[in-house]
C-alpha cells in the first residue's frame, strides 16, 4: 500500500507539474495572443493612418498643381503688363519729347509776337508822324498857293 500511496503521491506530483506547466504555457500563449492582437491594431491604426496620409498627399499634389498653373499664368501676365508698361513708356517719353519741343515753339512764337508788336508800334508811331508830316506838307502847300 506505501508503494502504491507513494505512486499516487508521484502521480500527483506529476499531475501537479503538468498543470503548473500547462497554466504557465496557457498564461505565455495568452500573453503571445494579446500582443498579436495588439500589434493587428497598430498594423490596423498604422494602415488606416497611411490611407489618411496618402490622400491628404494626392490633394496636396493636385493643389500644387493649381497653384503652379496660376504661378505660371501670373508670370505670364507679369510679362505682359510688363510689355504694356514698356510701351507707355515709350509713348509717355516721345509725348514728352513733342512736349518739350512744342513749349519751345510756343516760346519761340511768343519772343517773335513780342517782337512783331514792337515793330508794330514803331510803324504806328512812325505811320503817325508821318500823317503828321504829310498834314503839316499840306498846309505848307495851301498856304503857297
């Protein structure tokens, strides 16, 4: 019977083992499970996060794309209104140049109209001493006849 008891004893001991062990392997094969599933859901998060990031990165590229076509078309008008504001340029300096010769004719014009009343006078004064002169004849003339 001690033999026997002893066998059991063992037997339990064994049992005891087994179940120690089994519970220790359960306990690592549930830890191992968690840390799957928990790793899925990062993957999961990380992929969900890329999608996210992946299109907000095809809206910035078609964005960008606008933005470099109204860069391109500001240049163009650039280049445009600069050509416009080369030829009023132009126009403004030859204005300007038919100004200045036009204020110098004007100028001109008017020392000559200065000097043409001045003759003027001359000749009225002139006109009007020999009116006088031709009055005064007359009498000499009458009064000889």
């Amino acid at each position: 019977v001690d033999a026997r008891d002893e066998k059991i004893k063992n037997v339990n001991k064994l049992v005891e083992l087994l179940k120690y062990e089994v519970d220790a392997r359960d306990e690592k094969f549930e830890k191992h499970t968690n840390m799957v599933v928990k790793k899925d859901d990062i993957i999961g998060n990380l992929e969900t996060s890329l999608a996210e990031v992946n299109c907000e990165l095809a809206n910035f590229k078609k964005w960008n794309k606008k933005l470099l076509s109204k860069k391109e078309k500001l240049a163009e008008d650039c280049d445009d209104l600069e050509k416009c504001l080369s030829k009023a340029v132009k126009k403004l300096d030859k204005k300007k140049a038919k100004l200045e010769k036009f204020t110098t004719e004007k100028e001109n014009a008017q020392y000559e109209i200065g000097l043409l009343k001045e003759l003027n006078e001359n000749i009225l004064e002139q006109m009007s001493v020999l009116k006088e002169e031709d009055v005064s004849l007359r009498d000499r003339v009458a009064q000889k006849d």
